[in-house]
C-alpha cells in the first residue's frame, strides 16, 4: 500500500498567497464603500441646493450600485482564477508528489527483489558449501576408519615384532648359561663312581688332547644325565667336533661291560628342550626336514639345501612346517 502525503511549507505557502489576495480584495471593498458614503454625503448636502443638478439622488445611487456591482464581479471573477491556480497548483504538486513517491517506492522495490535474488543466490551457494562439506566428512570419516584400521594393523604387526625381538633377546640370555655345556646320556650311575674317570676315557675314545684345555666341571643331574661345563664355547666345540667324528662312542669305552650308546648332545634350557621335543616329532611326521640343537638354540631345516632357522617360541615351530599331506620321503629324513 502506498502513502502519499505534502509538504508542509508548499501548502503553507500557497495559504499566504490566498490570505494576501483575500485582504487586497477586502481593501478593495473597503475604499469602494468609503468612496460611496462619500458620495452619498456629498449627494444629501447637495440635495437641498442641487435640485437642478445633472443627476438627481436616485439615479447617482443606482450609478454607485452599479459600479460596486462591477467591481464585485471583477472581484468574484479574479477570486475564482486564484481559486482555480490554487487548485491546479495543488493538483500538480500531487501529481508530482505521487510520481515521485511511486518513483522512489519502484526503485526500493527493485532494490529489494535484486536484494532477494543475491540472498537467495547465497543460500544456493550455502546449500552448495554444505553439501561438500558433508561429503567431505563423510569422506573424511571412511579414510578415517581406513586409517584407524592401518595403523591398528601396523601396530599389531610391531607389537608382534617387538615381541618376538624381546623373546629372541630372553632366549639368547636364557641360552648363554648352556652354551659351553655338554650333556652325556646312557651312563649308569655307580656308587663311587668318578666323572673325571669317565671323561678322560672319552677324550682318549674320540682322540681328543686333554692336556690342551682346562678340564671341564662335571655333575650328574636327578635324570641320571652328565653335565660338562666347559670353561668357553670355544672349548666345548673342540671337544664335540671330536666326539662327532667318532659317532660310535659306547659304555666299553669307559670301561663298561657293555656296546650300549654313550650319546652327547648339546645342552639348553627346559623351553628349548621342549621345542626340540616337538621339532623331532615334526620331523618323524615328514613336516620339516631336520631339527637339531646348536650354541644352545634349537635350529630346524623345512626342506633339505635350505637355510636353517633359529626356533625361540613355538609359534615359530608351528607355522614352519609343511604341509602335512605331503610329507617328505624317508630317504630325505
């Protein structure tokens, strides 16, 4: 709805400019009448000594009326031209008002529909922005997840690596204790009996010098079994490379009435004996190819020429094996 409304000092203006033509008129009249009592004076002074003059009393008046008559008629005449300006000015300061508050009111439209095009321009763009913003968190949270997933796997597989580093480093503590020993298996017990009898009787058997080394500490274990703790590796290797060569030691060589098998093996920790317990079992069964017991630490081979590997926890044992339909030919055992 549109509200039309004046200005205030262009009405006021054109009420002073009627008020003015009005009190001009007003004088008009004013001296109009004085000039006919004039007359009329004039004429009742005159009455008595001018009964012969021109005019007599009635006709001057009607003259007077008709005069004033005249000049009412001019004066209603020009009163309603000033009427009739007044009123076309008013009715163009209208108009002009009105085309000016319809101009002014059609460019605040226009502003406003340009303004609701921008806005919803920008709600576009926003609608836009937050589509791709949901999108990229979407995407954001499946790498996420894909990532959580990684490192959750690379940290299992350091987890499982730093495991068995730690486990190998315990085994070669645990197996540094056994490295310089020896075990000696299959010789009766005997009351009295002397292990450094015994061993110098080995040595001579496998020809190996005793005059070169320190002898070693020996002492018989709750299982019967002989320790020989060597004062180095180094030693103990000497010693058993000899008693390898020989590989027929028997009980008449220490002076036993008897060929039943002298064996001597490496020693190593309770773990390590169990995990060679089973790799010999594996073996039996055709899963791996050979399992021996090496500077105290279990070896095994999974398939003859190839390089042996060094068991320090059962999984390990466990997943090297082959398959177990498919079990190695007894010649290659």
């Amino acid at each position: 709805m549109q509200t039309r409304s004046f200005s205030t000092s262009s009405v006021s203006n054109m009420s002073s400019k009627a008020a003015n033509s009005s009190i001009s008129t007003r004088t008009s009249i004013s001296n109009i009448s004085s000039t006919g009592k004039v007359l009329k004076t004039s004429v009742n002074n005159n009455s008595s000594s001018t009964t012969d003059s021109i005019f007599s009393k009635n006709e001057l008046i009607d003259i007077i009326n008709d005069i004033l008559n005249k000049k009412f008629q001019d004066f209603d005449q020009k009163f309603k031209s000033l009427e009739n300006k007044i009123s076309d000015k008013i009715r163009e300061l209208d108009e002009s008002i009105h085309n000016m508050i319809d101009s002014r009111l059609t460019k605040v439209e226009e502003d406003i529909k340009i303004l609701e095009e921008k806005f919803t321009k920008h709600d576009n763009q926003l609608n836009i922005l937050s589509n791709e913003l949901t999108n990229f968190n979407t995407n954001l949270n499946s790498k996420q997840v894909v990532t959580d997933s990684i490192l959750e796997s690379v940290e299992n597989e350091i987890s499982v690596m730093m495991n068995a580093e730690i486990l190998q480093r315990v085994h070669e503590l645990e197996s540094m204790a056994f490295k310089s020993d020896l075990v000696v298996n299959n010789v009766p017990v005997l009351e009295n009996e002397s292990l450094n009898n015994y061993f110098s009787l080995i040595c001579q058997a496998v020809e190996f010098d005793l005059s070169t080394i320190v002898p070693p500490k020996l002492f018989r274990l709750n299982s019967g079994a002989i320790i020989m703790k060597f004062q180095t590796p180094g030693t103990k290797n000497l010693f058993f490379k000899k008693y390898l060569r020989k590989r027929n030691l028997c009980l008449r060589d220490i002076n036993f009435e008897s060929s039943k098998r002298i064996y001597i093996s490496e020693s190593a920790s309770k773990k390590t004996r169990e995990l060679f317990n089973i790799a010999n079992k594996m073996k039996k069964d055709g899963w791996i190819h050979k399992a021996y017991i090496q500077n105290s630490s279990l070896f095994i081979v999974k398939k003859e020429n190839e390089t042996p590997i060094m068991i320090c926890i059962r999984e390990q044992l466990l997943t090297a094996n082959n398959n177990p339909r498919s079990p190695l030919a007894p010649s290659s055992k």
